[in-house]
C-alpha cells in the first residue's frame, strides 16, 4: 500500500504548502518535502510490481487511479502487464 500512503502524505504537503495562515518557512519546507517525496513517488513508476500489486488489490484495481485522476494511457499500460 505504499501508492496510497504517499497520497495521503502529498495531499498534507499541499494543504500546509497551500495554507496562507503558517509560517513561509512552514509552506516553503511542506513544499520542499513535497519536492522529495514526489522523487520517491516516480520511482514506483519504475517497477512493475507497484502496477501488478494495485491492479491485482480487491479494494484498489483501476477503480483507485481513475478516482485520484491518472491517465487513461497509465491504467492502460498497468493493465497490459497483466
């Protein structure tokens, strides 16, 4: 379940890095992390296993991607390698 948990962790980054009320060194380090995360994320994309084991999920299938807005071309490709 690491896609999920690095969703939830990105949609937190953006709210503190969005949020006018904190501190700039609050939104610009909620920014930079978001910067080091998102370098993680990428390499998911890397590995087939990731795609394998989302598709593959009960609770997750394509159904996760089109919720959080992936393109058609990604699901796609995930479902071929199956």
């Amino acid at each position: 379940e690491v896609i999920p948990y690095i969703d939830i962790l990105t949609e937190h980054l953006d709210d503190f890095a969005d949020d006018g009320t904190l501190m700039a060194t609050v939104r610009a380090a909620a920014e930079h992390r978001r910067v080091v995360l998102n370098k993680y994320y990428e390499k998911t994309d890397e590995s087939i296993v990731y795609r394998i084991v989302m598709i593959l999920h009960p609770a997750y299938k394509t159904q996760y991607f089109r919720l959080h807005k992936w393109t058609e071309e990604w699901i796609d490709e995930a479902k071929d390698i199956i």
